[in-house]
C-alpha cells in the first residue's frame, strides 16, 4: 500500500513515499512540486547578511508575489524582541509608506523592501538602528519578526485616497452646511473657506506676523464634543504668528482679531488636518474653535 508523509526536518520540506514503484514516483512528483511551490519554508536556521550589516533569515518566502517597492503602502505586523527574547515592543497590523533604505546602515526599510505579500522574516540589527525604542544598550543586538500582510502599489493608493478625499469633502460640506443652518449663521466664508464670526470686539492691538500671540480657546466638533480646551490647562496657548505652528485656519482667524477680542472659527478641514487621523480628530473633519485673544507681542 502507498504511504506518503511531509518531512520538515531542518526547515526543509521533502515529500518521502513508501512502496512506490518508479511509474508511481513520476506520478506524484509532479504534486510534490506544486505542494513544495505554495509555500517554501526556508531551508536554513542561519541568518544572511546584507552589505549595511542588516541580518535576516525569511521564515516564509513566496518569490512569486508581488514585492513592494519604495513609496507603496505595506500592511505589517511587527514584533521586537532582544537578545534574551523579551517582547521590547510589538505593533498590531498596521500600514506604513515605504521610504529609501539607508545606504550606509541597516534599517527596517531594507529589510522590507526584500520581503514579499505573505512573507514572514526575522531581521536582527544593533537596537540604536530601530528608531521605534530608545534603548539604554544602544549595540545591543535586537531582532525584529515582521508578517507582511499585504502590498498596496502607491498608484493605487493614490487612486483610492483621491476617491476618499471626494466623499468626504462632499460629506463634510453636506455636515457643515446643516450645522450653520441649524445654528442660524449666515456669515460668508473667507475665500480660503474659513467662517469667521466676532462675538466679542477687542480695543488692544492687532497682532503682528513673525511676533508672539497669546490665545485661550475651546476647540470641539460639529456635535458639539469637546476635544482640547486651553482652558483645562490653566495657560494660554503661545505661538508665534505666520510660522505655521498651528493648523491654518487657526492662523487665519487669530491674524483677524486684535486684543481682547473674542470669536468663533469654523475651520473645514482643508485649513485643519485633511485626510489625516490625527489624535482624537477623525480625517474631513471640521473643527469649531472659541477663542480669545490675551496677548499679542508688539
């Protein structure tokens, strides 16, 4: 009778037949080929070597999938352990645009950009090349186990994020468009798209860009929840005028007002943070600031 079994001894898959005869053995070589090429579990328990000192052994390794290339987008799994195989840090599944490699150190950028969609790979490296710690044993020898989920070609990225930037410019619009009806506002936008509403006239001076102003302000969403408050901190915010330290319409509104003036900014989301997730702020997300100018440097 024919029995057959998969030997992975050493991390080298084989298939091993008993009572196959030599017309049996051409029959079933053909799947053991197939078998073998959907997976190939490496081969070696020793680690490889690039030019910049980067160390790796691919646990799994599929040749013929796709491989990303520098500016795609990688879904990764990341776990970080040092030499005593302690966890020092672990990601869940996340998604990171590829950058160059240095060319003069190892990095996890070169260790990435050999791996292909469904790869598993250890990458080892002193811990002062992971930028993710900040180790006190900066040659100590760290290695970093990374499962590359899946690989989005930046053309097509591109692709989906301009479509998402449409629907949800559309959607805000629709959501800030109700809200000023709802609230009875009928003040016109700044040609950028700032709504900027004065509720209280201040008599101080006006602030001067490149010079230091002072503000106390609320911030929250369109239904009404609060996401940061001056107030809470007991200080006013400092920042220096024109230098972008804050988002733009926020620049644009204080550039507006003179000491002692109050007033509430409607600031959509192209004179915020866009697409981006940022903190507790969703990305298309209008922003509403109360704010009060105390201090302008002259």
């Amino acid at each position: 009778m024919l029995q057959s079994y998969a030997d992975f001894g050493n991390n080298c898959p084989k298939i091993v037949y008993f009572g196959a005869n030599n017309r049996t053995m051409k029959q079933l070589s053909l799947i053991a080929f197939i078998l073998i090429s959907i997976v190939f579990v490496s081969c070696s328990n020793e680690f490889g070597t690039t030019p910049t000192g980067l160390e790796y052994k691919f646990i799994i390794s599929n040749s013929s999938a796709t491989q990303p290339s520098v500016n795609d987008i990688v879904a990764i799994r990341m776990t970080c352990r040092n030499s005593d195989g302690t966890v020092i840090d672990e990601t869940p599944l996340f998604k990171k645009q590829l950058n160059n490699a240095p060319a003069e150190r190892p990095s996890i950028e070169e260790g990435l950009l050999m791996m292909h969609k469904g790869d598993s790979a250890d990458f080892r490296m002193e811990a002062r090349f992971y930028n993710r710690i900040q180790s006190p044993m900066s040659d100590s020898l760290i290695t970093v186990s990374v499962k590359m989920v899946d690989v989005i070609p930046f053309e097509e990225f591109e692709r989906d994020r301009e479509a998402a930037r449409i629907a949800g410019e559309r959607e805000e619009d629709q959501l800030i468009n109700d809200y000023l009806q709802k609230n009875k506002i009928d003040v016109e936008p700044t040609l950028s798209g700032l709504y900027f509403i004065e509720t209280e006239k201040g008599t101080g001076p006006a602030p001067i860009p490149g010079k230091m102003v002072a503000i106390h302000y609320e911030g929250y969403f369109l239904d009404g929840r609060v996401f940061d408050s001056s107030y809470d901190r007991r200080e006013p915010l400092k920042f220096k005028l024109g230098s972008m330290q804050v988002i733009q319409g926020l620049e644009e509104g204080v550039a507006r007002m003179r000491r002692g003036s109050r007033a509430t900014l409607i600031i959509p989301s192209a004179l915020a943070y866009g697409d981006q997730q940022v903190g507790p702020i969703p990305p298309f997300e209008t922003l509403i600031f109360e704010v009060w100018l105390v201090g302008t440097e002259e």
